[in-house]
C-alpha cells in the first residue's frame, strides 16, 4: 500500500525515486537507483530481488520492457506485485499485478512512471503525473511535489507514515565519491512527505554546490569583515590582511558548519555561506 514515482530527468539526466507509504521506512525497501543503470520501485507484495535483480539487467544495457519481462516470468506470485521502472535512457516499464489491493495502477508520462496500491482512488497517481510534468522545477522538488501532489489527491488509504528520495548521477555524491547525490528518509513520522520536503532544503543548504554567480570575491572590505565575525566566533583576533591564514580560519568554520561542499573556490566566498557566518556572529 504505497505510492511512487520513479524517472529519468531529461535535461540532466539524473535518475531518481520517491515513495510514501502507511509503512515503516518504505525507502529501506521499495525503492532504488544506480547512476548509468535506471531507478526502480518495488511496492504491494515488495519483492526486494526485483531491485537487485533487475538494477543489475539495467545496469548491463537490457532494455526495461524486458527487463520487467524477465523479473515477471521468473516470479510465482506475479498478480501480487507492483513494479516500475525508468532506464537511463528514460525508457520506462511498469506492472501492476490483478492481486494488488484496490485501488491500483500506473500512469506513464515522458521519462517517468507514478504508481500506486491501496490508494483512494485512481487520482492520486494522475496528480503525481501532473505534478512530474512541472519541468520549471528542479528534479529533487518535482519528485517530492508528485508525493505532494499524490497526498492532496487521496494518497494511501491507510494514511501517512514514511516517504524517501533518490536521486542518483555519476560522482555526484558526497566529495564526488559515489553516485547517490540525495538520499534522504523519513522513517516514521505522521506527516512524512512535509518532513521530507523539510530536509531536502537543509541537503540543498548544505551540500548544495554554488554556481559561479554564487561566489564573491573577497576584496579588502569583505575580507576584514570576515576577519572580524571569525574573531567574534572564535574568540580570537585573526588578521584580514594575510588571505591564505584568513581562508584557512573560513574553510575550518565552515567544514564545522557542515558547509564544506560549499568551499569551492580559494579567494571566493559562496553567498549562502557568507549569510550563515553574519547570521552566526551577531553580537
């Protein structure tokens, strides 16, 4: 008894996944993505091999139509089972077994598929599948606003207890290590679509990267100013006129702050960093 939606953004091409469920930690369980590969949603009788399984037959370049084929054909109890999927050329696939608790379906739209079980009623996937179609919008947000959008229109007949967003891109991870750029998940909580909306703000204030027109230089003025609100916090006098000691004093600040991802160029201070260290240092 859940509803999800997963797709492929076509201007990035990031790939990415979001449930709610009256479930405990629905995104432990139904849904997953691999950057080069696709993202999946497993949900009504959750079959967790329907991931694995068919991340790695989308990770070596089958197409998702067979893909879902192949995990049906091998699968004894196929009439209880709801799964999509979008390939990371957006191709999209989804099954929506007879067996599923009413009401229960899918809907396509361009790169993406919503869907649902145990729902009130068919127009909490059609409202998702408006909600997606919202290209103006950032792909985190649009995914969170279909769960938005899915809730407003009935949802889980049960109610609200756990949501979850994916979202996957190569090296677009934490210290561009690994591909998860947002995972986040409310596992229990009685309105978890707003808690999740709620902290993918702090995930885009914290580990958000700043574009080139986010970045000031600091000139003379913003460097004795920055000198001066490190000192208020710090307790210490530290000098404006040395610009490697100042930069080094500023990127310490900031990796306690959990705002190093924001540090990305020496001599150049991001804006979103420059508001937090003046709100922080008011006398």
């Amino acid at each position: 008894m859940t509803f999800s939606v997963v797709a492929r953004d076509p201007v990035t091409g990031d790939l990415g996944a979001c449930a709610q469920s009256k479930f405990l930690a629905v995104g432990a369980i139904c849904i997953d993505a691999r950057a080069g590969a696709g993202a999946i949603a497993s949900q009504a009788l959750s079959k967790t091999t329907y991931r694995t399984q068919g991340m790695e037959m989308l990770a070596a370049g089958k197409p998702a139509s067979n893909v879902l084929a192949s995990l049906l054909e091998a699968d004894p109890l196929p009439e209880r089972r709801q799964v999509a999927m979008v390939a990371a050329d957006g191709k999209t696939a989804a099954h929506t077994g007879q067996g599923c608790m009413q009401w229960a379906g899918h809907v396509f739209g361009p790169q993406f598929t919503c869907q649902g079980n145990g729902l009130v009623s068919s127009a909490t996937v059609e409202a998702m599948a408006r909600a997606m179609e919202d290209t103006a919008t950032l792909f985190p947000e649009r995914l969170v606003n279909a769960l938005i959008a899915g809730q407003a229109a009935g949802g889980d007949a049960r109610g609200q207890q756990s949501a979850a967003l994916l979202v996957v891109r190569p090296g677009g991870g934490y210290g561009g290590e690994w591909d998860r750029m947002i995972d986040l998940r409310v596992d229990d909580h009685q309105r978890p679509i707003d808690e999740l909306r709620r902290i993918l703000a702090l995930h885009r204030l914290y580990f958000g990267k700043p574009s080139e027109e986010d970045l000031i230089e600091i000139d003379e003025p913003l460097a004795r100013e920055i000198a001066g609100r490190l000192s208020r916090l710090e307790r210490i006098e530290i000098a404006h006129d040395d610009p490697g000691a100042l930069w080094d004093r500023l990127e310490r600040w900031a990796g306690r702050e959990n705002l190093e991802e924001r540090m990305v160029k020496r001599g150049y201070i991001d804006v979103t960093v420059l508001r937090m260290l003046r709100e922080g240092s008011k006398p």
